[in-house]
C-alpha cells in the first residue's frame, strides 16, 4: 500500500496570477482536483497526505467533500522549497511507500499512476525521452550532450519511505537542494536501482498562463470524457 504525497505548496508566481495555479480552474474544476479525484479511484493508494499553505486547507477540504473524494486525507505545511515541502510531508508518511506528486500536473491518469505501481521496482519513476538537442553553456555553447542519453522527469515517482527519508536528512545536512527525488535517491543510496517509467507526452506541469491554455486544449483532447 501507498500514501500519496501530494505537493500544492507553489505560489504560481510565473503565473502573474494572486491564486495560486493549482487552485485555478482547468476544464471547469480546480487544477488540485484532476489528481485527487483520480487516485481516490486506486485501491492500492491508501491514503493522501497533502502540502500546502495552512490557508488553503479548509478551501481543499471543502472541495473534497464536494467531488466526493472519499480516501483519508492529512494536511502537512508547504515548506520554503519543494524539497523543504517533500520533507514535511514525509514526517506523516506511515505507510512502507510512497506516491509523489505535485499539484501542477493534473494530465497524469488512473491508468498512468497503476503502470507506475506495477512495475517490480520499488522506485521508480515516469520519464520521458527528450525529444530536442541539448547543449550545455549560456551565453556561449560550453560543451555537448547525448541527447540518447537524456530522459526528462516526470511525475509521479514512487519509493521506499525509509529510503526518501534518509536522502532527504542527508540533503538538509548537507544544504543541497534538489527539485526532483529521483536523483536525490540516486545521489544517496547508488545500490538502489531506479526504474524509468516511460512517461507521456501530455505529462504537462503548468508553470506560465500559456500552460494554462495548452492545458484546455490537453484535457479536451485526452481527458474529456475519461479519469
């Protein structure tokens, strides 16, 4: 069994929006929502513990009784960083593993989290190829990449609790900061193999208002009609 740690901490800043993205509407319903709905629909995700401003967990709370989201849900508070914010979360974490997931990826389906879970590997996470040249520099090219040898992380990702918590102490010790917990886990436990998923091309994390708008046309496309 699974707990989903579930990040809705970001301020949407990129968003020139005063609420927060994953409190906007997408498709008619709060971007939050897409997700929470559809894990209430896996038997093997038992619980969900969300991070987010303390403000924003009585408007949550009010929408899960109004979609009818019937697993057990806990609040933990969003931190400073996202990593700040896994962490959090990871105190209330019971169960032997964990789902994590951000908020501003709503186009994740049932389907999608089940392939995540049935995988042998105990961590693993969704990736997918890039399918664009890369190089490294700024204002002038640095040196190359293999772009065979690229994979863009996606979410959701799963883990051994104990393992996240582990790296995530080892982080805070240390002051380094990661966005993703998959390279954190590899960084900190090397023995550990990490299965790659693959991801989908509609895994879209809405971070500016031009998101916002391929994200219409996304659900029309993919979602409309379907969980």
């Amino acid at each position: 069994m699974y707990t989903l740690l579930f990040l809705s901490g970001g301020t949407g800043s990129r968003m020139h929006n005063a609420t927060p993205k994953q409190y906007l509407l997408l498709a008619g319903k709060p971007v939050i929502m897409h997700i929470l709905e559809r894990v209430d629909l896996i038997d093997a995700i038992k619980d969900v513990v969300v991070v987010c401003a303390k403000e924003y967990e009585a408007p949550i709370g009010l929408m899960l009784s109004q979609y009818g989201v019937k697993k057990p849900v806990r609040f933990a508070p969003a931190g400073a960083t996202r990593q700040e914010s896994v962490r959090n979360g990871l105190a209330l974490v019971e169960e032997e593993d964990v789902i994590v997931h951000e908020a501003a990826r709503p186009f994740v389906k049932t389907e999608d989290f089940e392939r995540l879970i049935a995988v042998k590997e105990r961590n693993a996470t969704l990736g997918y190829s890039i399918p664009f040249s890369v190089l490294k520099g700024h204002e002038y090219v640095e040196g190359l990449t293999e772009r065979s040898e690229l994979v863009n992380v996606q979410l959701p990702q799963k883990f051994e609790t104990r393992l996240l918590k582990e790296a995530h102490e080892k982080a805070a010790a240390e002051g380094r900061e990661f966005t993703e917990d998959a390279g954190m886990i590899y960084l900190y436990h090397p023995e550990v193999p990490i299965k790659v998923v693959e991801g989908m091309d509609y895994d879209l994390k809405l971070t500016t208002r031009i998101d916002m708008l391929a994200g219409e046309q996304i659900y029309r496309e993919v979602f409309s009609g379907r969980k």
